[in-house]
C-alpha cells in the first residue's frame, strides 16, 4: 500500500448527520480489501457514525461495532443497517405531513407569511443600576451598561430573557415593524394550539466543564426558546421509537437550539452550530424547524436509498451500546474473533464525544457513564486525568488482541499534537504484544477553519498505522535522535509536514512510548 492517501469527501450516504471524526469512506475500503480475507469479519470498538461498519458490510463481511455514546449507536445503526426505503419513505412523508400540519401554526404571521428565523437579542440585568440592558443596547466590544457604565457579561447563565428584534420571512424580507416583532415575542414565549410533550430525559443537565462552556445548573432545555423546545418534544413525538427517524430528528435539534448566533446577516454561508461547545451568542437565532426538517429529509432519501442499495445483500451488522470494556468481555465470553479490529480510540483530550451529544442524548432518553469514557476531560464531576486515560486505553487493547485471530491485524487510526497521547496510545498496543508493520498518512479532504487558521497548532489528518502481534526491537535510547534526523529531509521546513515524517519513523521503528515524550521536549 502507498505511504500517502487523500481522503475524498464523504458521499451523501455519510452526511445523514454531523457526528464528529468520520473516517473517509474511500481510505476505510482500502484498507479493508488489503487486511480482511473475503468473508472475514471486523471489530469496530469506537464505532461512532458507523462508516467502518458500512464498508464492510459493503465488501462482504461481517463487522461488529461498539460504542458508549448512544447518538453514535443509533447513527451506527441507521448507516449500516438501513431501512427499505419502500418502507421507510412513506413513515417519512408521515412524519413530515404531521410536522408540517401541527407546526406551521407556531411559525406563520397574521397576514399569513411564514417565519423563517427570528433574531433575539439577549437581554440581562445590569448588576449595578438594576436596569435591563438587551444586547443589541450596548456598543463595541466592551458591552457596558448605557446607564451606570458597569461591563456586563451575555449570556445563558445570566440570561434575564430575549427579544425578537427581526424577523426574516420565508421570502427573504427583514421585518422589524412592532406589530411582526410583538407578535413573534408572544409565540416564542407563549406558543399556542399545540399539547407539550415533554420529551427530554428525566435528566437533560450538562456536567460543568469550562472548556465545552457548560457551567453549574445549565440544561439542554435553556438551550432553546419556549417555542422551539415545544417543537422539538412534538417532533420527537412524532419520530416515536423509528430508529432513522429519531436519527433525522436528531440532526436537526442542534438547528433548532439558542446555539446558532446571528453574524453578517447570515450572508456568510447559512446559520451553523460552530463553536466547539455550547455559547449562546448575544444574538442570536430561533429557526422555523420546518424547512430544516425538509432539508435533512432531501438528505435522508438520497442517503438511505444509497445504502440499501449497497449494503441491502451484505452479512448482517451488530452495533453494541456500551463501554468497549464491557463489550469486547462479552465478546470474548461468546468466543467471537475477528481478522481486523479497526482501532479509533477517543483522541485524548481532543473531542468531549459525550459531553457534545448531551444535546442529542437527552431527548434521545438515553445517558451514559461517564465514569466508562476513554478521554482526559477536566470536568468538574467525573473528571478524567491522563492516568486513567492511558489504564483504560491499555485494558481495551488487550481485549482487542484477546479477539483478534491468528495472523489477524489492528488497524489504528490517530493523531494528536500532545505527546503523552501518542505515549498512552504506544505503551498499550506495544503492551499487548502488538508491533508497528506499517504507518500511513492520510490527508483531509476538506481541511478545518480551526486547523486553517492555526496550522502549527492543530494536526491535520490522521495516521493509519498497522499493528500485528510480534516481537519489540531494543533500539537503545541514544540512536533515537539519529534515526528521527535521518527521516526528515533537510529542506522540510513545514513544522507539521516535520513532526508527520518524525512520527512515522518513530511508529515503523517500534520505538518506545519515551521516546515520543523525548522527542517532543527536545522539539
């Protein structure tokens, strides 16, 4: 196989949700076709939005995931083993005429246009002259009160309330006439002609944790206005227990929340939950969730038809709900084995999964333990330090190598610009008996704002490395910098295309986890 691949861009059958870290579809059945034998089977333990699952499932084989988030069970399911759609396509046009029938009413005007978005603007209490301050009041970046002069903070934890102050119409028209603007204030906060459904868990709070900006007390249901959280409960009465459903009901819940701030007058590429956590911009938007329903449903079609016609005569896919530790011991009970385990553990600190799918998980009615979690996360309930990250890592390696059969590999895909993941990562698979044969880079096909705008300070991509089980070469600790040097050309002066070529040398020498922390404090 190449040293290098390029991921292509993931294909409408991979865009029924956005669930983070999906593989390329493309490089997955690269590697499938050269590591499995025909009709071999495949472990997924982090299965996430289920890409892995499908690939194999297209090629033939048997393949099994697991994962503890329930929104990455459910998307795992509904990719790998999809409905009919000459079953699922009419459930569909009845979800969505009800949605239609029940909702319309909640977002139409008196003079009978309809509600695109409404603008709010946050309003809080000033704390040193007791006035109420809205947010679009204050001028410049500093927000301070125009009575008293004091700064004052917008936000959800010291939210008085919002205002509706625009109304963008289904037309494109900008209204902000009283009349409009009264009208909608009343229907955002006090949405008539509809039964509430309460649809959340019996506990939708968020763990405290700075970092995803989720504080003491915050609720998924603070997250939305009266009137949107009314049409999300209805609509997630209306997906019912229909696991594609409740997977398009899910795409479109983050739509529908506080989360989407109101920027350039949206003429900047279309609202968008695009902080990596959960800010509620001073303002910000209420989205009819109509015409988003009717975009993930135009989705929905092409994706799942594409499915069933790929994956319709494949082996059938388990998806198990849980901790991989717990799962792969059952498997082990049942004496399940497997010719590949594809290995994309949590990326250390990198992405909260959990913590980022309460918004989902809870009206989903579903929570899992965050004591179970392979992550370092500074939370302030549960935390998780790199201690328990690296024990946990290692545990579920082992019982990888315990199913894996004889001449079997473990596929591991990861990247990270902090050594001591790479270190945790290397101690556990070399700890399992499992050496390097072969490392690969894999560029993105679309590369991150984040990575784009701090390219020496966020990987880009991932390795896809090649374990099997084998003896450990004893490189002695003073030819590590050598052999490092002599893989990184001399007019290589990209910091990251540096650090790859390093990496893949440290990898296919079988190096020990040390020296990943060596090189790093040496630069």
């Amino acid at each position: 196989m190449a040293d290098s691949f390029f991921a292509a861009k993931h294909p409408p059958e991979y865009r029924l949700h956005k669930y983070w870290a999906r593989k390329p579809h493309n490089v997955v059945a690269d590697f499938l076709r050269a590591l499995v034998p025909p009709g071999g089977a495949v472990l997924d333990p982090f299965c996430g939005s289920g890409v892995v699952l499908a690939e194999a499932r297209a090629l033939g084989l048997c393949a099994t995931g697991i994962d503890l988030n329930p929104a990455a069970a459910l998307i795992s399911r509904v990719t790998a083993d999809p409905p009919d759609p000459a079953a699922f396509f009419p459930a569909l046009d009845a979800f969505l005429a009800e949605a239609h029938a029940t909702l319309e009413p909640l977002y139409r005007l008196p003079d009978g246009d309809m509600v695109r978005y409404c603008v709010h603007a946050m309003r809080v209490t000033c704390p040193g002259c007791g006035r109420d301050v809205r947010a679009d009041e204050p001028r410049g970046r500093r927000r301070a009160c125009p009575t008293c002069g004091l700064r004052l903070r917008f936000n959800v934890q010291t939210l008085a309330g919002t205002d509706v102050i625009a109304v963008i119409t289904a037309d494109g028209l900008r209204r902000a006439d009283a009349e409009t603007l009264e009208h909608q204030n009343g229907m955002a906060y006090n949405p008539v002609g509809t039964q509430h459904a309460v649809s959340l868990s019996p506990d939708d709070s968020f763990l405290p944790n700075p970092r995803i900006l989720a504080f003491d007390g915050l609720h998924v249901a603070d997250l939305f206005t009266p009137r949107a959280l009314e049409a999300a409960c209805l609509l997630r009465k209306f997906a019912a227990e229909n696991p594609t459903l409740l997977a398009l009901f899910s795409a479109v819940l983050a739509g529908l929340s506080r989360l989407i701030a109101y920027r350039d007058g949206l003429t900047g590429g279309g609202p968008a939950w695009s902080v990596p956590g959960f800010w509620v911009a001073p303002i910000h938007i209420e989205h009819n969730p109509l015409p988003l329903l009717e975009s993930w449903a135009r989705r929905y079609r092409i994706g799942v038809a594409r499915l069933w016609d790929r994956l319709r005569d494949g082996p059938p896919v388990e998806v198990i709900r849980g901790a991989a530790q717990d799962a792969l011991r059952d498997l082990v009970r049942r004496g399940e084995s497997f010719d590949l385990v594809f290995f994309d553990p949590p990326y250390g600190d990198s992405v909260p999964y959990l913590e980022f799918s309460a918004l989902w998980n809870a009206f989903l009615r579903e929570r899992a333990d965050p004591d179970r979690e392979i992550v370092v996360s500074d939370r302030a309930a549960h935390p998780s330090g790199w201690v328990e990250y690296e024990a946990r890592l290692a545990e579920t390696v082992r019982l990888c190598e315990g199913v894996l059969r004889p001449g079997g590999a473990v596929l591991v895909t990861f990247n990270n610009l902090d050594g001591r993941a790479w270190s945790a990562l290397l101690r556990a698979l070399h700890g399992a008996g499992l050496r390097c044969e072969s490392a690969h880079y894999v560029a993105p096909a679309v590369i991150s704002a984040k990575a784009q705008f701090a390219p020496d300070g966020s990987y880009q991509g991932d390795f896809w490395c090649v374990f099997r089980r084998g003896p450990l070469p004893d490189v002695p600790a003073r030819e590590w910098p050598v052999l490092l040097h002599a893989a990184i050309p001399s007019d290589a002066d990209d910091p990251q295309r540096r650090r790859r070529l390093a990496l893949r040398a440290l990898l296919l020498a079988n190096l020990p986890a040390e020296a990943v922390l060596r090189c790093e404090s040496r630069g």
